[in-house]
C-alpha cells in the first residue's frame, strides 16, 4: 500500500468520538466526489486509533486499520445511521502503556506515550496528501495537533451537543433534536396518564443546546443546562405550578448531562476516564427526579408528586438521520473537497448564519462553544428566552 499515488492525490478520512447519524452521508459525499475528479480514498478505521496502530509492511494484515473506499461501499451506508468506519476515542499523544500496539512495545515504554510520530508516519507510508477528520472538540483537537506538526488536515464538525467553537451546526445536532421532541411527545401520554413528573435527561456535558432548542420547541416546560448550576427547590417549585396548569396533570423537564445542583459539581458514572480526561456522565436525571418528589409536598398541598425518569442518551444516537443530517453532511464533505481541490489547509468547514463557510482549524481549541446564559435562557424560570427572532440563526442560540 506504500505511497500508492493518484494523479491527484490520496485523500484519508476518519471519524472519531461518540457516533451520531450524518457521518455516513459524509463519508459518502467526500470519496464520491474525490473519486470522481482524480483522488485515491482511504478510510482510516475506528478513529485515530487505526491511525496509529497501522503496520507499515507491505504483506501486514491491515483491515482492522484502514480499507480502500469506494463508490460501491459508500453509496451502501450513505443513507445509514454511526460510521460504517468505526469511532473511538483514542488520544494518540496519550496512550496508555497498556494501549501500546504490540509491534510498538518495544519502542514505547512509559506509563502515558505520545505516539504522534507513528501516526504521521503511517500517514506518509499510506501517501496521504490530505487528511480529513470528522468529529467533536475532542477528535478535531488532534487534528490541530496534525496540522501543527505539517499533516495537510481539512476538518469536518461533528457531535451532537452542537459545541465546536467556530460552526453554527455540528452534525448530528438536528437529528438529536428531533428525536428529542419525538421521545418526549411519545413519554406525555404515560405521564399524562399518571398525573407524574416526566424528568428526561439528554445529551450536554458542557453545553445544553439539546436541552434548550427542544424545550423551546415546546417539548418541555423547563430545561437545566451546564452553563447555570440551579436551585432544585425553585425548580421543584415551578413543575408543580406547571403540573398544576395543565390539565392532564404533569409537567416535564429536560436536563442536561452535564447539569449542576447550586453547591455541587457534574455526576459521573464513575471514576474511569476516556483518553481525554472526561469521565462519563450520567445519573444527573436520576437525582433530579427523586429530589423533585421529596420537595413536591412543600408545593401541593403536601401530597407527593410521583415522577417518570428516562435517559435518552444512544436512542437518540442510533438510527437513520434526519433530512438535515443527510443535506449538511453533503455539503460538508463537498467543501471539504473544494478546499482541498484550491490546494488549502488547516481549515474547518462551517455554517455561519445559514451560509456554508470555512474557519482557521485552531479556532476549535482557542475557544470554547457555549449556551450565552444572559441571552438565551430565564435563570429564574429554567427555561429559554428570546426577545425576537428576526435576522437570528436557524438554531437561535448556536451562533457566536
């Protein structure tokens, strides 16, 4: 496979972090196009990781680390849900001792490796000319690093927390939204039927857009996100005022993952971390809900308020994706090619106010993406504001 050249080039693409519907449709857009007008793609498997542990000999079993992409192979899952590719959330400039790929062991023998040199030389040994990585902070973070140390990188955004700095829109963001709405409209006729607290917690470690945009879609009477810590009394306070408006006896709240009590810091599964630092989240929901029914009596006439918990979590990851999913990854992975046909890098593709456009890599890790509290969301009423809508973003609150 060594150097193996098109007349135009060998373009690599991989997609890291968490799975979500639309990088299929992108994997598809980038290699038919490239196909098409001269390139070679390669699909580097299962993130960075496949990055790292390729074999450079020529008789080496490669499939678990990369495979020769085609119009046939992507036209298949084009239409499909995850990343036919794989993901996973290796960190090449911190494996593990244990991590280490084992025709690596005797070359690395830290407790923590940077294996960055390996990973920029399988990338030469496979001829990659361009690189095109598709995912969150995380996985475009080291396609900074890349970039840096002189690897021709073009980024894609991805994740569904909608949180890369620099883009409007990640994709997957929509699809987690609309399912969102449909799962909680679903969740209403058994909390309805209860007269119960319906309590769903959602995706969000640090920004709450997936709390906020279905809340304000009307899926929710109140919404906590990570941006406010909030006081679980007044919370309490105001699902039962809004159970008590409605008729059919219930109230729901969306709370984010990544959502703080006043005094408290994030809820985590457990101690274990991923190789960037992040713990995994969950059980925020859980809590809330049984605070919210400990407190209820105070607000109604001291008779408990049962409740209903679901985590949403994969059920909106999973699946085919929405309309919006399948256009903008198209559109992605075709102005990924536009950059990389003018001979430009370093870029990340972007939706600014409705217009497909491309930013400076680094701005995924000079800045941090956040819900604007002050602007967007009632700090006393749990629950987004808005003053008007004219000249605003199709997402409202996702622009910086």
């Amino acid at each position: 496979m060594a150097n193996v050249k098109n007349k135009k080039g060998v373009i690599a693409i991989l997609t890291g972090g968490g799975d979500v519907p639309g990088l299929n449709p992108a994997i598809r857009a980038v290699t038919i196009r490239a196909i098409r007008e001269g390139y070679k793609v390669i699909g580097i498997r299962r993130g960075w990781a496949g990055a790292v542990e390729i074999i450079r000999e020529n008789d080496a079993d490669n499939a678990d680390n990369y495979q020769i992409l085609t119009e046939e192979i992507v036209n298949k899952a084009g239409r499909t849900g995850g990343t036919f590719l794989h993901s996973s959330r290796t960190h090449p400039g911190h494996i593990a001792k244990v991590n280490i790929p084992s025709h690596l062991q005797d070359k690395y023998h830290d407790e923590m490796n940077d294996l960055t040199p390996e990973v920029i030389k399988n990338l030469d040994w496979l001829g990659v000319d361009y690189l095109i990585p598709i995912g969150g902070d995380d996985t475009l973070s080291y396609g900074v690093r890349l970039y840096k140390e002189g690897v021709n990188v073009v980024a894609i955004p991805k994740t569904m927390d909608n949180d890369v700095p620099g883009t409007d829109y990640c994709i997957g963001f929509s699809t987690c939204v609309t399912r969102t709405i449909m799962m909680t409209n679903n969740l209403r006729t058994s909390a309805g039927s209860h007269e119960r607290f319906l309590v769903l917690e959602v995706f969000g470690r640090y920004a709450g857009f997936t709390a906020m945009l279905p809340t304000m879609a009307g899926a929710g009477n109140r919404c906590v996100i990570p941006e406010y810590k909030f006081d679980i009394e007044r919370l309490t306070e105001l699902l039962t005022s809004d159970w008590h408006k409605n008729p059919s006896k219930y109230s729901v709240v969306l709370v984010s993952e990544g959502a703080m009590f006043e005094g408290s810091e994030m809820v985590f599964q457990d101690s274990a971390k991923d190789a960037y630092g992040h713990a995994k989240l969950g059980g925020i929901g859980d809590l809330v809900s049984a605070k919210i029914k400990e407190l209820s009596p105070k607000f109604n006439n001291g008779r408990p308020i049962d409740t209903i918990t679901q985590k949403l979590g994969y059920l909106v990851r999973g699946g085919d994706p929405d309309s919006m999913d399948s256009i903008v990854p198209m559109a992605y992975g075709n102005l990924a090619l536009d950059l990389i046909d003018k001979g430009v890098h370093g870029r990340l593709v972007v939706l600014k106010n409705g217009r497909y456009d491309n930013m400076p890599i680094d701005v995924v890790t000079s800045t941090k993406k956040f819900v604007n509290v002050e602007k967007h969301y009632n700090t006393d009423r749990l629950r987004p504001q808005y003053k008007t809508f004219e000249m605003q973003p199709l997402f409202i609150m996702t622009g910086e």
